[in-house]
C-alpha cells in the first residue's frame, strides 16, 4: 500500500478540531474481526491511494458506529450517496457532502436527482460528483458495506490528503464552522475531571498515532501556574450550586506576559490584581463562546442562547463581560446633542422599582420591558435588595443633572470669527468667491474638534454628578475609574479596554454595598470573589453604557485622513455644519442626479437589486473626504435585507474575481499600474539591473504627478467601453470556484479565508485533488484544508456585464434623507473602485503615451503617476514624515498576554517594512542599503515605545528589562534573516564580523537606532540604556574599521531628519 502523505500540520489541525483522527484502514480494523483486511493483493493504484490518504474524523456530538455492522453492500454507490444526500437536506444539516443539493419546493421545482424523491440539484459539487462516479470509492463500498459507509458520510468527517502538505475536505460539517465553534464544544465526563464549571478533556487512545484531542500540556519552557495547566481554573473545594445562591466560583487564569501586574498580591482582600479579575472573567464564561458580545449587556445577554451543556450561573452571581470598544461610540450622526429617551436611566423612573429594574438589567441581565407591558415580578436575593437606595439615589442624581451646561461648560463653541481668519488665501487660487468662502468656513470647522482633555472634563464632571459616593466607596475607586475613562478617550480607532483593566486595583472592601451580609467581618474567599464580580459588573456597565451614551449623545467621533486611528471627537452642532459644506461641495464636484419618488418606487420594484451606498465623510487637513458604504439595496426590507445584501455581495465579488483573472492573463490591460509594493520592485527591477549593466548610468529625472479626483473624473460611458474589452461578454464563459481556505497559525489559532478561483473551459481543473494539487505547485497554498462551497460552470461573460453596468450606472447614494444617482466616476469605497480605476488609466496610457517608457520606466499606483527617465526635465518629489504619529497608527491586540502579542506584532511590521526594493543589493548600493535599514530600525524603535505606552495595567518596562532587551535582540536578528532571503546567493558575511553586511552590522545599527530613541525617553528606558550601550561598545570592537566607518555614515542625523517631526 502506498505511503500516507505526512502533512503534519493538516494532521495537528483535525485533532484539535475532533475527537478522534483515523485512517480509514484503522477505523475500519477497529470496526470488525481483527483478521478483516481492507486492503488485499491485487487491489487497484487508485484504491490503495484512497485507503493511505483518507482520514476518519470523528465529531465530538458524533453517534457511535454500527455496533455490529453486517458489511454487506446493499445499494450501488450512486444510490447509496444520493440516499446520505436527501437525509442531509431533510435534516437541514450542514455537510460539504450536500452543498449544491436542496428540498424541492414550488418555486424551484424541476426533477428531482436520481435516486432521489425530493432532492433537486442547483450547483454542482465536484466534490460529490467525483465520488459517486469514483471506482475506488465503489470498491470501498464493497469492502465495508452499506452501513459503514452511509455512518462515514452521514456522520464523521472525511479527508483526503493531497501531498506534499494539504488535504481537502470530502463529507461532514465544514471545519470551517468548527473553528468557530471551537470553544463551545462539551467535553466528555468520561475519564475526566471536575474542573471550575468545566470538564478537563482526555486524550483518547487514537492508535497509530492519529487519534487525540487538544493537547493539555504546557508548551516547551513554559512555566506551570499554581492552579491548573494551561490556564484552567482549579477545581473548587466542596462545589456547592443552589444551596447558596450568592456563593462564587474559584478560579485563576494567568496573567500578562510582561509578569504581574503592580500592586498588592492575591492574598489582599482589597485589590483586584489583573490574574483574579482574570480569573473571574475566566469562571463567569464556564464554556462559552469565545466570541465577544457589544460592550455593555444593557437589558439582557442578548445574543445566542446558552446551549443545554454549559452549566447554569448560580442565583444571584453577575453574568459575564464584555470589552469596551472604541467603534461603538463612532460615527454616531444626528444634529439633536441630548441624551436618547431609550437609555436605561432615561426610560426608568427615579424611584425604588425604578432602581429595582437597574439593578436587574445591571447586575442579573434583564431585559428592560418597553413600557405599558406587564412585567412579570422577581425576587431579587438579599445583596441587590439592599442595593435599591443607592441606586435610586444614581437615577435622582441623574434626573437632576444639567447635562447641556456641562457640554457647553468644558467643550464650548468659538465666538464667530470674521471670513478671513484661518482662510490661507495665499496658498491656492479660488475658482469662485462662493467656493473660496465654503472652503474657508470648511477650515475653520474643522479646527473647532474637542481635544480629548476637554471630553475627559465633561465624563468626569457628568460622573462626579451621577455617581452617588456610596457607590465609589473611597476616592482611590472613583479616581481609578477616571483614570480608565481617560484611557478610552485616548485609544485609537480599533482600541479595546478589557475588563481586567477596568478592575484593575480597584479595593473591593471599601464598598459597602458588595457585601452579603452587614457587618461581617470575616470575608470567605468565594464571597471576595463574588464581591470582585460584581463590582466588575457595575464598572463594566458605567463605562460601557453611560461613558459611551454619552459620548454618542454630543459628539461625532471619527478617524482622520492624515492621523490614521487617532479619534477626533466634534460636537454633533458642529459636525452637522460640516456635514453640509462637504455635501454641497460634493454634490457640485460630482454629477448627481436627485431620484423622484416615483424614481425610487421603480427601482425598487426592479430586478435584481440595486446598490445603495451611504455617505460619510472623513476630515483631512483642509477638506473633507467622502467614503460610501456599499452595505444596503434598494427596496430590501428588513426582513429580506440580509439575503439581497449577501447575494448582492456574493455576485460583486464573482466579477471582482473574473476582473482579477483578467489582469492575471493580459497584464497589458493595465498599463503601468503596479498593486502594491512587489509589482513596484519587479518593475523597478528590470529597469535598473540593464541599465547597471551598460555601464556608467546617465542623470535620471524623476515625475510625479497625481490625478486631483481620480474616481469622481472617470467618464462611465468611456468606463464601459474599457470593460468590454476586458471581459469580451460575447465571447467568454466562465468557471467559478468557491472555496475556503483553514490553516493553523501560531499558539494552536486557526486562520480562515474565503476565496474564489476563475477560470475558463481551457485551463479548468473539475477535480478537487487536480485543483488543490495546482495551488500548491502555484506556491498559494500549504499546510491548509481546502473546503469547496460551490462551483458554476457557467457565468457568462455578458450576464457579468450587465452587472457592471448597473453597478456604474445606477449606483444609488443617500444623502440627508434623499436618494440621488452618481452620473459620473465610481464609487470611492467599493472593492471594484481600484481595479476599475487602474483598467481605464491603464487604457489611456496605452493610447497617450505609446513610447514614453523608452530608456525609462512609468509606475502608476492607481492615480499616482511616476516617470523615471533620463530625457525630461528634472521634477522633485519627496516623502515626509511630518505631522505623522507612530502611537496614533499602530495598534495591537493585547489580550491576556500583551507582551507576546506586541513582540509579534512588531516583527509583523518588521517583516513588511524589509522589501527587497530597499534591501536588493542588485538594485541598491551598499551604501543604500545600509542607509535603508538604519532608517527601517529607527522606525522600529518609534513602534516600539508606541507599543509599550499601550500596554495594560502601566508595566513598567523595570519590572521585566530582560523581555525588552530579548525584543530589541529580536528585531535585529529578524532582519539580518530577512536582507539574506532578499539577497540569496550572496555572501553576506563570514566569521570575524567580515564580509559586507555582516550581523554585528545589523545588531550596530539596530542599537545605535534604539539608543537614539530610547534615550528621549530617559524615565522610561533607564534599566535599558546601559545594556544597550555595552552592546554597542562591545560591537565597535569586532566590527572592522572600514565597515564601522561606513555603518556611522549610514546613522548620519542629517539623513534622518524627517524622523524629528514625528509626534511621539
């Protein structure tokens, strides 16, 4: 029998998504007497080859095999798989065997497939097609049998492996809805144990080495916790649920990377450290989801239900948390700054059953009864009892709080000012006195934003007013809160603030109403714990509900053009004014045609339906960008909306593939146009390595021109035109597969995406072991389980054209309540806007300028155009960092383990800064080289101290210097690694620091870019400093004195003063 492909990583992936992985030939062994072979002398290549590559996956919720199966074939393959096939649908159960296949119903009829009564078929599924045609699988059936078989297809999951490192998916749930799901999964009691509100999972006894569940072990040199591996809570002592319903839940998770957080230790009843509030976060959720809900849970859990397995919260105990994120006060609209009469504390009466309520919705997830509804009455346990007066007292305070005068108080508005200040008149000619003065008031607008210290005032003093002092407990409490309110207020776009650091040395003993009973003095573990929660809870819901309704009550919060993710917060009075200077302005630069009622009643009655895009705008220093969401159609309703949104979506990204393959086969349709920075060195590759080699190189003269409204000046007839000559849609029929992509990423995650794949009749692969084998040879795809959605055989090129043209010519926008169509351009925001832009440049360039690329080179990036040639005059353009903030755009995900995550993010940015346009040796001299990599390890060295002002619970960097000094190492050896895969084949570096870019050159530089940024920050960095610089001495020692001389030339300031104008 022929060797099993070893696809170690494909393996690892399944066994911990399953309970069990088999080959097939063991399940099978398993199944029947041990001298029954599946494979026997004589058996066809192509049978042996099934048997070696097919694993047996087992799901976690599977039924058991056939207890005694009789292995006897009954049916023929085709009806044996049309039979598992009309089983699937009438269940409704998701299985790839089954894509492609639905119930017959009246307005789909048509004849039912064979073998079938009410199964009809309406998109093929090779994957299926294939084996019900396959003579190895028939032959399968004869050796198993019809119930083995029909309990493989309809019950486990199959895989194929496909050498040298993938596989592709056969039957059973996609796993790409298992990685979803993951997290969720109950776990067996068997052979396990009781573990916090979980079950531990054994590994079961695969036999030949395939079978197991997730692996329990710590990974290498990691250190064990005291409380369980891997982060799992310790069993509790004696576990006690429903005989005291205010009893918690004992559990500790670990804590960040970076160590432990400053403060107190865990034996302190009085301060929550990052590991206990961890720990509860961990103990709240049990087995949940992994998925984060809105932050806050304001009148209920809302979302999916529990499934039956996961345990129930005991009487009394806090659900569980949410992150607060900074997109859910964005782009909050409306002129009207007044708090919504649907908030929680508008809605309820200041009264004791008013409080009652609050506390349900705060602390026990009810949902908040519209009303005029009977409200059905609960009981609620002694601890929330005792809390109404306190709680009475927040809605009194609330009631009575003068929310407008605080606005205008701390953000108020600038006295008027005459048409001339802040008008630069002198920088650009007006075209008209109207335009001139709309642009001046446009400036004036935008410069009228609230600084985030000015927010941070009105929360603080809308919180002081609010808030009853009861509540706080001590000042150190409310202080600490305030303190996190104005971490909020500074994140960026994609900023998140945990739980953990919300109750991050809050004292919990210093709140009286946290406690069960009054007047106790000895405070058990599990009520601390309880207590902790519930704090948490009330913190988490005043930050996530009120800070957040207020911010969406009074300002507009938006990112900018030119500060990335910084947030600038406008109030709505003043953003409203905006708003309408960029709509007029817009409405005259673009040709829109306003839609009649009558207008908008036909197109929804057309079909298919049409998109509608919503405009927003986004500042920029001196205007006002606009970006539309393509995220709704006309005429859907609400019930209907998300089917004709998907399948308006679905067909976009079927042209934007066909579009792509296109490109891919006539790359002269795009002119110059290069796609980022790999086409920029290919091109400029070939442009200088002839030009080095004819000799000494002329003076080159650089271009650069940018096309003002690039995507609002296309004309579309001319548009149209170009397209036509793209897709040909009397002439091409294309292929169009659907497929998704699963690999394993790093730390046991699991990487996911959605693709399609074009191509027509003459280089069509049908088969999905031809088609994954090709994206291997391809280099696309490795260590990946490929899952096939769909395949048409059929998208015409004409019925893809028409498309286009609806999608160009009846782009519906709404504005201000109002429906108008685009005349003129594309849409700036959709996924076609860059492609459509750089086929019709591309289409001019070939017809204007036939030979402007001799002895020269023309890159174009969608509407930015740059000559390189020796026969123009010379033009100079140059690139500034200034005004820039490193902190304000770089973001990273921080989780429970912040450290790691900010070393990897900053080798990820690491990894794409090293291009081998600046790294090539062939392109670049020596000199430049050594040049660019110094300016890449002083950017580096910006993201790094943006990245530790971001860490969590304020680490020091003294508290773990040996962490940072092993990242700045890492850094410099990751890319030495990097400028050696540029340049392979080429001697880098030898022994005695020789050679011309040795490692101790890169380890130089790298130290010399730290210590020069570093050093600004001397507070910060001191335990840094001198290792740093004992390195760097240590090198000038063994570097030669050639190389030294060379690498200080590199590090000149003057090369690098663009770098001082950077904010942080």
């Amino acid at each position: 029998m022929p060797r099993a492909p070893r696809c170690r990583a494909v393996r690892a992936l399944l066994r911990d998504r399953y309970r069990q992985v088999l080959p097939l030939a063991t399940f099978v062994r398993r199944l029947g007497p041990e001298d029954r072979r599946l494979v026997r002398r004589g058996d066809p290549v192509a049978f042996r080859a099934l048997v070696a590559q097919c694993l047996v996956c087992v799901p976690w919720d599977a039924q058991p095999p056939p207890a005694a199966p009789s292995f006897r074939q009954v049916s023929c393959l085709k009806e044996l798989v049309a039979r598992v096939v009309q089983r699937l649908c009438e269940r409704g159960a998701r299985n790839v065997l089954a894509f492609g296949f639905a119930l017959l119903d009246g307005a789909r009829g048509g004849p039912p497939v064979a073998f079938t009564t009410s199964v009809r078929s309406y998109l093929p599924n090779t994957v299926t097609d294939t084996l019900r045609g396959s003579g190895a699988w028939g032959l399968l059936l004869r050796r198993v049998g019809d119930d083995v078989l029909t309990h493989l297809l309809a019950r486990c999951a199959l895989y194929l492996l496909v050498p040298p490192s993938c596989a592709y998916q056969v039957c059973g749930p996609p796993l790409y809805d298992l990685c979803t799901a993951a997290a969720a999964r109950p776990t067996p009691r068997a052979g396990g144990t009781r573990t916090g509100l979980g079950l531990t999972r054994q590994a079961g006894n695969g036999g030949d080495g395939e079978a197991g569940g997730p692996r329990e072990l710590p990974a290498k040199g990691a250190r064990r916790r005291r409380g369980g591996v891997g982060g799992r809570p310790p069993p509790a002592k004696k576990p006690r649920h429903g005989l005291e319903p205010e009893r918690g839940t004992e559990g500790q998770a670990p804590g960040a990377h970076l160590g432990r957080a400053p403060g107190r230790s865990d034996s302190d009843p009085r301060v929550m450290t990052p590991t206990r509030a961890a720990a509860e976060a961990k103990s709240q959720e049990g087995n949940a989801p992994s998925t984060r809900r809105p932050f806050p849970l304001v009148g209920g859990e809302g979302g999916v239900r529990s499934p039956s397995w996961r345990p129930s919260r005991p009487q009394g105990e806090p659900g569980p948390r949410a992150w607060a994120e900074t997109k859910q006060f964005l782009y909050c609209s409306g002129s009207r700054e007044r708090l919504r009469r649907s908030f929680l504390l508008c809605s309820l009466p200041p009264s004791l059953a008013g409080a009652q309520r609050l506390v349900e919705t705060i602390f026990l997830g009810s949902k908040p009864r519209p009303p005029g509804l009977p409200r059905r009455t609960r009981r609620l346990p002694a601890r929330y009892w005792r809390m109404r007066p306190l709680f009475r007292e927040l809605l009194e305070n609330h009631v009575r709080c003068p929310y407008g005068a605080l606005l205008r108080a701390h953000c108020p508005l600038p006295a008027p000012t005459t048409p001339a200040v802040g008008a630069r008149s002198g920088e650009r000619p007006a075209a008209t006195p109207e335009a001139d003065a709309g642009s001046r008031r446009l400036v004036q607008l935008l410069r009228q934003h609230s600084s985030p210290w000015q927010v941070y005032g009105l929360l603080r003093a809308c919180l002081h007013r609010l808030v009853p002092a009861g509540l706080w407990g001590s000042r150190h409490n409310e202080r600490r809160f305030l303190r996190n309110v104005k971490k909020l207020l500074s994140l960026g776009k994609h900023g998140k603030l945990s739980p953990q650091e919300l109750t991050w040395k809050m004292k919990v003993q210093d709140c009286a109403w946290l406690r069960g009973r009054p007047g106790a003095r000895c405070v058990p573990a599990a009520e601390h714990r309880l207590r902790e929660a519930v704090l948490a809870r009330f913190l988490c819901w005043l930050m996530g509900a009120y800070v957040v309704e207020v911010l969406r009550a009074f300002f507009y919060v938006t990112e900018t053009t030119f500060q990335k993710n910084r947030l600038f917060f406008f109030r709505k009075r003043v953003w409203s004014q905006l708003q309408s200077v960029g709509i007029r302005q817009h409405l005259e630069r673009v040709q829109l045609r306003e839609l009649s009622e009558a207008d908008v009643r036909r197109l929804q009655e057309d079909r298919p339906a049409l998109p509608t895009s919503k405009l927003r705008f986004v500042p920029k220093p001196s205007g006002l960008r606009p970006i539309v969401n393509m995220g709704d159609v006309v005429g859907a309703g609400k019930s209907h909306r998300d089917r004709k949104v998907q399948h308006l979506t679905s067909q976009v990204k079927t042209l934007f593939a066909v579009l792509n393959y296109e490109r891919l086969r006539r790359p002269g349709l795009l002119g110059a146009s290069v796609l980022g920075m790999d086409d920029i060195y290919r091109a400029w590759q070939a442009f200088v390595l002839p030009l080095r080699a004819r000799g000494p190189v002329a003076p080159l003269y650089f271009v650069k021109v940018d096309v003002a409204g690039a995507y609002d000046a296309l004309p579309q007839d001319r548009l149209a035109e170009v397209i036509a000559n793209v897709i040909r849609p009397h002439e091409n029929l294309y292929c169009v597969r659907q497929y998704a992509v699963v690999q394993r990423a790093a730390r046991g995650h699991v990487r996911k995406s959605f693709k399609r794949h074009v191509s027509t009749f003459t280089d069509l692969q049908p088969y999905m072991r031809q088609f994954v084998e090709r994206l291997q040879a391809a280099g696309s795809l490795r260590d990946a389980v490929v899952i096939e959605q769909s395949c048409s055989l059929n998208e015409a090129g004409g019925s893809l054209f028409k498309l286009f043209l609806r999608l160009v010519h009846n782009h519906v926008v709404r504005i201000g309540g109002r429906s108008y169509v685009q005349c003129q351009g594309v849409p700036q925001g959709s996924i076609l806007s860059t492609l459509l832009c750089s086929f019709c440049y591309g289409d001019m360039e070939n017809e204007l300028f036939p030979g402007i690329q001799r002895d020269g080179v023309l890159l174009r990036f969608v509407d930015d155009f740059l000559l390189v040639t020796p026969h123009l005059p010379r033009a100079k353009a140059f690139l500034s960092y200034a005004g820039t903030s490193i902190r304000a755009s770089l973001t990273f995900k921080q989780g429970f383990k912040p450290g790691r995550n900010m070393r990897r993010k900053l080798l990820a940015v690491l990894r794409l800064k090293c291009h081998g346009l600046l790294l090539d040796l062939q392109v670049n001299s020596l000199e430049t080289v050594f040049t660019n990599v110094y300016k890449i390890f002083l950017l580096q060295a910006y993201r790094f101290h943006a990245c530790v002002l971001q860490l969590p619970f304020n680490q020091p960097v003294g508290r773990n210097p040996s962490f940072f000094l092993r990242v700045i190492s890492d850094t410099s050896s990751r890319c030495h690694a990097l400028l050696r895969a540029r340049n392979a084949g080429m001697s880098l570096g030898a022994k005695g620091a020789s050679g011309p870019f040795p490692s101790e050159a890169a380890q130089w530089l790298c130290l010399h870019a730290f210590l020069l940024k570093l050093a600004r920050h001397r507070v910060t960095y001191s335990c840094l400093l001198g290792a740093l610089r004992t390195a760097r001495a240590r090198l000038c020692r063994r570097l030669p004195r050639a190389t030294l001389a060379a690498l200080e030339a590199a590090a000149d300031p003057a090369l690098t003063a663009d770098f001082k104008t950077i904010l942080d």
